[in-house]
C-alpha cells in the first residue's frame, strides 16, 4: 500500500505559519530552516490529515489554540536549542 500524497500532518502547516509570522526566512539560510523545522516537528505530535476543509470544519476552538500554543513552546525550544549548538 503506498500512502497518498494527500495525507500530511497538519502541525506541518502550523509551523510554517508561525515561521512565516516570526519572519524567520529574514533571519536565517535555508539549512538552518530546514534543520529547525526537524527540531519543532519531532516535538509535536503527529495530526494526519487528508483535506484541510477537515480541520476548518471539525477541530474545535480550544484544541485548535492548544494545538498553536504547542507549537510556539516548541519553536522557542528548538531556537534556543539552535542557537546554542549551530556555532
């Protein structure tokens, strides 16, 4: 069985919201991006969805918050983390 190309974690998308937000392509080169992305991602748990109309429609407010929440904690750990060992 081959998994769809369809289906993703949806804390991807997150992460690549809250990047865009804290400007971080501004501040850093592509290597270091992608390194942190790996960080953050390996602290979330995964949310695998197919559509995205998914979680708009179905994903209550509270879990939604707790889901963005979790991702800002996760980012601010994987900067410090970073910076501390990319020198």
């Amino acid at each position: 069985m081959k998994i769809s190309d369809d289906i993703h974690n949806y804390y991807e998308k997150l992460v690549m919201q809250h990047f865009a937000a804290l400007k971080l392509e501004e501040k850093y080169d592509a290597d270091f991006i992608a390194d942190l992305t790996c960080v953050v991602l390996n602290q979330l748990p995964n949310r695998y969805i197919r559509h995205e109309v998914d979680m708009a429609f179905y994903l209550p407010a509270s879990e939604r918050f707790e889901m963005e929440s979790n991702v800002k904690v996760a980012v601010n750990k994987s900067l410090e983390f970073m910076k501390l060992h990319n020198d």
